[in-house]
C-alpha cells in the first residue's frame, strides 16, 4: 500500500521534561478509522525545515482504548526535527502525519493471564508506556515488569504517570528505575543499563524470565544490543523479543551523541519520598 500523509493540527505540545515534549494531534472525524492503532506503533511525521524535508518515526504513547493520539520527541544534539518541535512547534499548527504502522506490538485478550517486560532507556519508554497501559486494562490476570534507564530520576519522561499506574494496579505492574548519574540506596540501580547490569537485574528482578511472553526493548542501541544479548544468552527463544530501532531514520551525529550520554535526560525534581515508593 503506497504510503500516504495527512496534514494533522496540533492540539497541544506538553514538555514532558526539559528536553522532551509530547505532541497531541487532532484526528478529524473522517480520519479515525484511517488512525486507529496497536499498541507499540509509531507514526512517521513530516514537516519542511529550512527549506529540506525531514520525516522521523515516533511512537505513541497512549492507548487505543484512550481516544488520543500522542508521540513523545526527545531533543537529540544536532538533531533537526527534534529541536524544531522543542524550539517551534505550537497548538494550531499543521503537521505531515502518515496513519499508525509497525510491529513493536502483541495481541491482547481478555482472557490472557501472561507476563510481559519492558527494558527502556530514555525516550524508549514511549510505545512501552503504551503496552503497559494496554495490557493492565485489557489483560486483569496480566501483569508487567518494567526495567526504566535514565541519567537521573529528573529525566523520567511519565515519571508521575507511572507511579500512579503501578499504585493503581498493585501487584500487576513493577518499576524499576536504573540512574546513572543519581546515587540510589540500592547498588543493582545505579549505573547504565549495559550488559553487566542487566544480567544482574534480570537474574534478580524476573524469577520467572523463562516464562515471560514476551520482551519488549526500546531505546540507546547499545542498551538494545546488551538487553538482546542477555536474553539470548538465557535461552530466551528470540520470536520472544521484540526490539524497537529508529536510529537508522535519524542523523548520523545526532545519534552519536545520543549514546555517548548513558541514558537520556529531563523531568522536574520530585521528592525524594515520592521517587521511593
């Protein structure tokens, strides 16, 4: 099917942290079958910068079942799209949408009762937020464990979301959050999520890592690389994991620079009560 865009308005621009912002989209009545998604999907956006037409893929962070239709875009040094949305883009304006597409995703049923993990750094916490919401509301005997890299607790892009969720659906829902650059009293979650860590982490934090259904992995590519790695070192068949990569579609600086800062950056400072619990 050729591919096709739509000019979507922007309903609002949300800073998620200091350097990460959230795009809301308006979908007109005669587009939301065209719009309807998966969870874990992405959308390809496209706008004309100075003079050069750039197109990035990122993925939405809502729900189907939610009614909204969300991306998360984290500024990347040197990167052309994300600073133009940081810098630039306000509600109202019209931006090149192509309708949901991808394969970061699973089937849901009511009927399921299955464990699913989430390894995330940064930014890829976008279409793992999404089947994390899906799955607690659609899957009751379902829970999620979720492993969340970042440089420190001020750059946990839903932060407050994700706390509320985990209180909401007690038992269902595990965080961990790993800092790199933030002392935590626990020494398992401080420092990067490269393939030392998250062979500890795994073999701690998932008893049951056997019997996970299924591995989604999002973020830096050699956090990528080294949560593969560990799980394939564990025998875990590899149509169980599943792995999110937009790097190819970004320039190639801006994406050296991304992973040389461990991973990822900004949320406002939240008590250090709240972070705990």
């Amino acid at each position: 099917m050729a591919e096709h865009f739509h000019a979507l308005r922007v309903k609002d621009v949300v800073a998620e942290t200091a350097d990460a912002n959230s795009i809301r989209f308006e979908i007109p009545p005669e587009l939301r079958d065209r719009f309807l998604f998966k969870a874990g999907q992405h959308l390809t956006l496209r706008a004309t910068i100075h003079g050069e037409e750039v197109r990035r893929n990122y993925s939405l962070c809502t729900a189907p079942a939610d009614g909204d239709w969300m991306v998360t875009v984290k500024r990347i040094g040197g990167g052309l799209f994300s600073n133009w949305v940081g810098n630039q883009l306000r509600p109202g304006d019209m931006l090149d949408v192509m309708p949901p597409h991808g394969s970061f995703t699973t089937e849901f049923s009511r009927g399921k009762s299955r464990h699913l993990v989430g390894i995330a750094g940064g930014s890829g916490i976008t279409p793992v937020m999404s089947l994390i919401k899906t799955l607690l509301r659609e899957e009751p005997e379902s829970r999620f464990t979720l492993l969340y890299g970042n440089r420190d607790s001020s750059s946990v892009i839903f932060l407050e979301t994700l706390a509320g969720l985990k209180d909401k659906h007690l038992g269902r829902l595990e965080i961990y959050h790993f800092l790199d650059q933030e002392e935590q009293d626990i020494e398992l979650f401080n420092g990067m999520l490269n393939r030392e860590r998250l062979d500890e982490a795994i073999a701690a934090l998932v008893l049951d890592a056997a019997e996970v259904e299924g591995w989604f992995i999002c973020g830096p590519g050699p956090m990528m690389d080294a949560a593969e790695g560990a799980l394939l070192d564990r025998n875990i068949p590899k149509e169980r994991i599943h792995i999110e990569r937009f790097t190819a579609d970004r320039p190639a600086g801006a994406v050296a620079k991304e992973m040389a800062q461990p991973l990822l950056s900004s949320l406002w400072r939240v008590r250090r009560s709240k972070w705990k619990r």
